[in-house]
C-alpha cells in the first residue's frame, strides 16, 4: 500500500493511505498516511456505521492539507463493536458428527441446503451478495470444492484458470455463502464469531482443510502455494 | 486491533519478515495540490475488488481493475488471494472496505471538490516491486482523469 503512495506521487498525483499496520508504514514512510487501530479487512472501521466511516474519511483526507511529509498521524478512536456480539448464535445446528454418518462431502451438501432461507434472507436485506466469483452462484462453487473432497477433481470452468485458481475461487465463494447466511441473523455480525463459527463447527471448513493437504501433497504447481497459504488462515494452520 | 502486538506469533513474524524484506523507497516524493474543496478525489484500493464478471486476481498478480464510479455495490466482488483477513464487514457493507458512498456524501456537502469517474483496485499480496510499472501506468490515467488527491486503502 505504502509502496503505491510511493509510485503514484512521484508521477505527480498527490496520495493518502489508510495504514492499518503501523510499523509497516514507519518503514515505508508515503507521502501522507493515517494509521487506524481496525482489525484487517476493515479499513473504514465498521460495516453500517454511515457516522464514524465518513470520520476516519474526514481525517484521511485532512492529511492533504498539510504542507509537508511524510506524515504518519493516528486515529485516535476504536472502531465501533457489534454490541450484539455475545449472543451469537447460529441458526443451523451442524455437527461434525454428520460427517461420520453421511461423509464429509454429504455434510457440506446438508449445511449448504439448510443455510439457503439464510443465504436467501441476508442477500434481499443487503441487496447483494459477494458470492459468485468462481460462477454465477453456490451451486456450482459447491460442486467443485466437493470434486476434491471425493479425490476427483474437476477442470477449472475457465480453460483460462489454472486448477489451483479454480479451485481457490471455489473456496472462497463457498465460504463466502457461509458467512452472509450466518450473518442473516441481526446479531451475528461480530467478526471473530463468524469466523470460530466457520472454522470450527462446520463440516465446510472440513472440506477446506482436507483440500488444502491434497494441495500439499499435489505435484500441480498451482496447487501447492495454495496449501500453504491461500486457502486456510493462519490461526487454524497455527493450532494443527 | 492491527497492532504488531495483537497478533499471533506466526502472524506477527509473516508482518515483521515483510517490513524486513522491504526495498529501499528513497526520499519520499510530496506533491502539493489545491484546498480539499477544489479536489477530485479516486479510491486505489488493494483488496482485490472488481466488478462480477471482471477478471479475477490471481496469486501474484499487480495489475489493476476500474471501478466505474456509479457501478452499484451489488456488481462488486473481491478476488484478493489472502484468507488473513476479515471480508464480513464487506460482505454487510461495501463502504467499510470502498467508502463511495461517504466521498460522495462529503462531495455533496462541498468538503471535497468532485469524485472521481473511476476508481482503481490492485490485489495486496502483489510483489512490491512489480507494482511500479502499473502504477505510472495508472497515475497517467489519473491525471488525464484531473484528480488531485488519491486514497490509497487497503485491506
């Protein structure tokens, strides 16, 4: 990020950054900066809160006043918190245990049918859905994610992709269906409850996990970086 | 929360590797511009949006993908190849990641001059190095574009 305020500026076109690890932009030191205390993947702070983003937008763009650089300031607020976040709660009860009684492949096929109402009621009250860049929708996400958990993979759908793109983007579109329809329910918006969710009470992140040690063990070139890092975050792979 | 400190381990030494194998910048370049008010302001993300049907970013990739500025947030996908960190806040409300909504606002209250036409996303985990060349590429379609004030966004 820090290297495109570099690039662009010296071209003559003035910059700001969000940064959200400081000591990172300390190193890099862009023409103009403004750290904030958010978690990754949120750089404006918190979803539906109109007030405090337009805030750290405000100071963001504050930073072009200034009549020299670099400058690196702080935003000196936490972003807001899901005040419903301790009551959690699924809406589907999954358990591993299915995965024993119908397989790991029979499972996903139960959660993704049971979290469909879901799936359906978050995507009409966001008026959207961010699913649907391996395809057109779940379905064909599922499919393919299950080729591998059954040891027969299919072609990616694009003779443009790689089989490791394909079957990243599949993944991700999965877990993507997962996290809106969880998130149907008002309270479940909280970030780090979602995520525990997923990875470890469904049957979902059990495919993943077993994608990725196919991935290791493949002799695909766009396969094996996936296993190591693109498919599974670092706090899972931490604790096996 | 993105304190060094808060991480994990391994998350914090995956941080701490990529601040130690960062190339030298040089001195850093500082253009001036007119008050906030008189600006035109472009988003350059790096969370690997792009609008469905667009190419997807693959692993390593550092070229860039337009976001027209009055494309309906419905249209936008991410493709960014990382899995460490949040996209639930994306997935509730695209603003949180792409703040269009709220530059158009401050636009409207007369803080900023005009939003751009079009916006920019790179995929983050895209060498450094090999963002250079796009990225004159890019400030060439900027300036033809008269914006004078860039926020760069990351993920």
């Amino acid at each position: 990020m820090g290297a495109l305020g570099h690039y662009i500026e010296r071209e003559g076109v003035p910059t700001a950054q969000v940064s959200l690890i400081r000591e990172q932009t300390a190193a890099i030191k862009p023409p103009r900066a403004l750290w904030v205390p958010f978690m990754l993947g949120r750089p404006f702070g918190a979803p539906n809160e109109p007030d405090f983003q337009r805030n750290v937008l405000r100071s963001l763009l504050s930073l072009f006043d200034r009549p020299a650089g670099p400058v690196l300031d702080d935003f000196p607020e936490d972003a807001p918190t899901a005040s419903e976040a301790p009551s959690f709660a699924c809406p589907v009860s999954f358990a591993s245990a299915k995965a024993r009684e119908v397989g790991l492949a029979g499972a996903v096929l139960e959660e993704v049918a049971e979290l469909g109402p879901w799936y359906e009621l978050a995507r009409r009250r966001r008026g959207r859905t961010t699913v649907g860049v391996f395809g057109a929708g779940a379905e064909a996400a599922t499919r393919h994610v299950l080729s591998y958990v059954k040891g027969s993979p299919e072609a990616p759908p694009d003779p443009a992709w790689s089989a490791g793109m394909a079957v990243k983007r599949a993944c991700d579109d999965l877990k993507a269906y997962y996290y809106e329809a969880v998130a149907a329910q008002p309270g479940n918006i909280d970030a780090r409850a979602i995520e525990t969710w997923f990875w470890t009470e469904t049957a979902a992140a059990q495919a993943l996990l077993s994608i990725r040690d196919y991935c290791l063990k493949s002799s695909d070139e766009s396969l094996k970086p996936l296993g190591k890092l693109s498919l599974i975050p670092r706090f899972v792979t931490d604790t096996r | 929360m993105a304190r060094l400190t808060d991480f994990s381990d391994s998350e914090r030494k995956h941080h701490l590797q990529k601040i130690r194998d960062l190339p030298d910048f040089g001195a850093t370049p500082f253009v001036a511009g007119p008050s906030l008010a008189r600006r035109r302001v472009a988003i350059v993300t790096t969370s690997g949006l792009h609008a469905r049907g667009d190419r997807p970013f693959d692993i390593g990739a550092a070229d860039y993908r337009v976001i027209p500025g009055e494309m309906p947030a419905s249209e936008l996908v991410m493709s960014h190849v990382s899995v460490n960190f949040d996209r639930s806040g994306f997935q509730e409300d695209v603003n949180v990641v792409f703040p269009i909504d709220r530059l158009r606002e401050l636009a409207a209250d007369g803080v900023i001059g005009a939003v751009s036409d079009f916006h920019y996303a790179f995929m983050g985990a895209a060498p450094i190095r090999a963002l250079e060349p796009k990225a004159k590429e890019l400030a060439t379609l900027l300036k033809k574009d008269r914006v004078d004030a860039v926020l760069l966004t990351p993920v």
